[in-house]
C-alpha cells in the first residue's frame, strides 16, 4: 500500500461499536497516511445503493464527546500523525441546522480517503470505493485522482457491521450545553492531542465566537525548557489552521496572554471559560475578578487530564507540550548548513554552554562514546601560562600587577579589569581568540591526520569568538537559570549577586538555542543526561552514515 500524506477516515459505525475497534482502525490508518489524518464521524452513513450519500447532523452529546476524547488519546499512539476530528456536522441543539452542501477547504487537502464501513464487495471499480470517492470530493477539498481504501477487513472488527441495528443518537445523557461566547487558554506549544481535546470541546460549546488566550513572556519564565517553546506567532499560525480546519463556522479571537487573565476579566459577552483539572482555580480566579469588575460570572466546564501512558523517568504523568519538549532533547533542532570549505572527516561538534551548565560532563560522556575531545577553555589557559603564544601580550596589556610571584597570570585578578568593563575586555579577546583558533586548528589536524571521525570542541565562547566555522554543528549544554545560579554559588563560593552577574555577561540560553543545533540539558541525574548524549550520539552516527 502506497503512503499518502494526508487522508481523510469516514468512520460509519454506531458510535458505540466504533469505540471498541479504535485501535485496530487507526493503527490500519496509520500504516497509510504518514501526516494530516482528518476523521469524520459519520455514524450510519451507507455507501451501498443508488442513491449519492450525503453528510448528516451528529448532535453534541457526551457520547459524542466522549468518543472524540478516545480518538485523540488513542491516536497518541501513532506519534508521526498529526489527527483532526472533523466538527462541522456535530451541532448542538441550540444551533438552527444549516445546509451541509458547500465544500470544506481544508489546510491539507487529502490525497487519499478511508473508511471502516463494511462491505463483501471486493475489487478496483467496488461501487462502495467509488461512492466513497465521490462522497469526499463533494464535502471536502480533496487532490484531484483521489484515492480510496476499504479497510475492512483490514482492521478486524469485532463484529459484522450488517448485523449492527441502525445508530441513532443516545440522547438520554441530554446534549452539550453551549453558549454563544467561550473563552480558553493555554500556552498551546507544539499542538498536541491534550491540546485538541480541550479545544474540541472548546469549538462544541461555542455557538458563535471562541476567544483563546496564548501565553507569552512573563507566563512563560517558569515553564520547562523554555527557551524550546515555539514562538509566539508561529503557535498561533497552528493553532489557527487547527481551529479553522475542524470548525470553520466559528470565529476565532486569538489573543496574547502576558498575564493570567487577560481579556476573561473584562468582555462582557463571554458566557463560558473551559478549564483542565489542573487550572481551575485559575477559572475561579477569573470569576471572582470578574464580579470585581460588575461582569457576570462565567460558566466552568472542566475537562479531564489526559494520561500519557508512555511517559519516561522525569517526564509528566500526563500529556504535556514540557514532555514534548523534554524529548526534542538531543535531536536535531534544525538541519545544519553544509559548508564546502569545512573537511567532512572529522566530523566536528562545538559544544557551548554558559557557567553551570553542565557542558564538561557532556564533553566527558561523549568521549567514552568514541569522540575524539579537544578542550578549548583548557587550550585558553596554556595561551597564558608562561611560555605560551599570549603570555607576554597578555602580560604588557595588563600590566605586571596580574603575575603571581612565579610568574604565572592570576586569573582572577585579570578577570576582575576585564569583567564589566567591555572596551578591556575585548582588548583581551582581542588576544586571545585568535591565538586559541590557531592551537585549536592545530589539534584539529592532528586527530584527521589520526582518521579519528568525529571531534568535539569543549568551547565555552564557540557563539562568542565566531568560531562556528570550525564546526559542522553546534551543541548546546543548559539547565534552567536558577539551576545555574545554584550551581555557581556552590561551585566558587560567590554571592547570588555576583554569579548572576556573572550569567548575565554570557549569551543566554535562548540567545544559544537559535543558534544551536542539539540542545542537551543536565537538569536532573546524570543517568538522564547520559541517556540524552547517548540518544544524541546514536542520531549523529545516523546523520554521519557510520555504523
């Protein structure tokens, strides 16, 4: 079977048979679409007899809903899928229905539809794949020659779907109540189906407007691995294009959140905030802001966390954009760009990171993994040692007063005439970067000349001293500044004062982040961050074509 991009699954069974085959379907599914897969619920639809089948309305009910919950926490299994459940023929009572004709423009256009609906028939001109073909190109913007697969009985049903009764709608739980306005936020980094879940409901309850607050700056200092969090506009650019895809009808208000409660507290016409387990106290803050200001309080519709059932050591118990995050790690960020005057043996790694970091141990680790490692801080401090290439220029810029009583440079007292003080400072990068990139070419030689395949340079000042010409990628060392701040403090006994001082004289962690193209982090054991380089270092190999 040919794999298409995008696809769109008709799922026709009663709800409640279609529940217990999820698995096998999408797993079916999976196997042929490798990205977009748009799913719409179509319970009952028939695709045999004369006559074209035609959209009808599901009504909002938790059956429903709870349905479309199992979709997304089941479709977690198939991480390289990025599902869609399809809204627009789920309508509340409330709304007056409307006609199903037009066709939906979709971001993706499917290139190839599917279907669980059963039939004995078999064979390319299969009545049912042919109706099924025509179906979507009525309903759906679809690529032109559009192909259909039957996948029955592909995903072995639990039961023949003939001897099934009719669906009809359970309503006795009552439908979704909606309401015209509905507000939600959230910090909606790296979309995923947590994330479609709240805002499915979202799109269910709302009858006209859904007002979505996206978190920005100050609300997002304290989240995990910050500086891998998508920026702003390009979160909102997926978050639209879901939004519009799954429920065109609505409009979407998507605004900055750079508190925690944003325009919540003061428009008038929202009716409905829908919240998580885990923020509703902030829903009850909203409302209790709300009274303050003489506004109505809002509906609370809480929705429950999703499990992540295979979530690793450190990572969060349920599905989490911080998990997601966690996982990049040591993966390629981005692709890095081939540079024809650079040698492909060796294969050269500029480790950086700020103080605290943790960038020695991860220097360390990757040479037990085979890495041939070149210390550049180390190759800084024989540049001044007597006797070394910037000894007497060092010595003549800054006087004799930074000279022990053997003759050695006190490093402190030459780190404090140059540290605040930038005109002295580069006076002594001056000196010393260009002297350091020569002894570090130098040993760069050496290990090609020695047929060693992948070097790493342990550099500190990789980003600073412009030295990433000597490298095919950059890999970046981090941990969370207060982290830093602690391990500073330990380390060299200095006050917060002066080791935030001295992080704030160094590029900081998203500063290094654009420019990296492996982000590692030491935060936790050092079993986890093995674990990272080892992740890090089998992709590189990949990457590399070396067994």
């Amino acid at each position: 079977m040919s794999v298409f991009r995008s696809g769109l699954l008709v799922l026709t069974a009663p709800l409640s048979a279609l529940s217990l085959r999820l698995v096998p379907i999408l797993a079916s599914a999976s196997r042929i679409v490798e990205d977009t897969l748009y799913i719409h619920l179509q319970p009952g639809l028939s695709l045999t007899g004369s006559s074209q089948p035609r959209s009808t309305y599901v009504p909002a009910t938790p059956e429903v809903y709870s349905l479309i919950n199992k979709l997304y926490v089941d479709a977690d299994a198939h991480s390289h899928l990025d599902v869609r459940v399809l809204l627009t023929n789920i309508r509340n009572q409330n709304l007056t229905p409307q006609s199903l004709s037009s066709v939906q423009n979709l971001s993706h256009p499917p290139e190839v539809i599917l279907t669980d609906f059963q039939t004995s028939d078999g064979g390319q001109y299969n009545p049912v794949k042919q109706r099924l073909e025509r179906y979507a190109t009525s309903c759906y913007s679809c690529r032109p020659n559009l192909i259909s697969v039957l996948l029955y009985p592909e995903y072995e049903p639990m039961m023949d779907q003939s001897e099934l009764p009719p669906w009809e709608p359970d309503l006795d739980g009552g439908a979704l109540r909606s309401y015209s306005d509905v507000v939600v936020g959230g910090t909606f980094d790296r979309l995923h189906n947590a994330h479609k879940i709240l805002l499915s409901v979202c799109c269910l309850l709302a009858e006209n407007r859904l007002l979505v607050g996206v978190s920005d700056k100050d609300l997002l200092e304290n989240k995990m691995l910050k500086e891998l969090i998508q920026p702003y506009e390009q979160r909102v650019e997926k978050l639209c294009e879901f939004l519009v895809d799954v429920k065109p009808s609505l409009r979407y208000d998507i605004v900055p959140l750079v508190d925690p409660y944003g325009p919540s507290i003061t428009d008038p016409d929202l009716e409905c905030i829908v919240v998580s387990e885990e923020t509703r106290k902030g829903g009850v803050a909203v409302n209790k802001k709300r009274l303050e200001n003489g506004l109505s309080e809002l509906a609370l519709h809480e929705i429950l966390l999703v499990k992540d059932p295979g979530h690793g050591e450190n990572e969060e118990e349920k599905i989490s954009s911080s998990t997601i995050r966690q996982r990049l790690l040591g993966t390629l960020l981005q692709p890095p760009q081939k540079d024809p005057a650079l040698p492909s043996r060796p294969y050269v790694i500029g480790l950086t990171g700020g103080t605290g970091s943790g960038k020695s141990s991860i220097a360390r680790y990757l040479e037990c993994l085979g890495a041939f490692l070149i210390d550049v801080d180390k190759l800084g401090h024989e540049a001044y040692a007597p006797g070394g290439p910037a000894y007497e220029q060092v010595a003549e810029e800054f006087g004799e007063d930074i000279l022990n009583e053997d003759g050695t440079i006190n490093r402190k007292t030459l780190g404090a005439k140059v540290f605040g003080n930038q005109e002295r400072l580069k006076s002594l990068t001056d000196i010393m970067w260009p002297v350091i990139a020569k002894m570090t070419k130098r040993q760069l030689n050496e290990a090609a000349a020695q047929g060693k395949a992948v070097c790493v340079l342990d550099v500190a000042v990789l980003l600073e001293a412009g030295w990433t010409d000597m490298v095919h990628e950059v890999w970046m060392a981090s941990v969370p500044e207060q982290e830093a701040l602690r391990r500073i403090m330990a380390r060299d006994g200095l006050s917060d004062e002066a080791a935030r001082n001295r992080l704030q004289s160094q590029l900081s962690n998203s500063q290094r982040v654009k420019q990296s193209h492996v982000v590692l982090c030491t935060l936790w054991e050092p079993e986890a961050t093995q674990k990272q380089v080892e992740k890090a270092w089998a992709l590189l190999q990949q990457r590399i074509g070396q067994d």
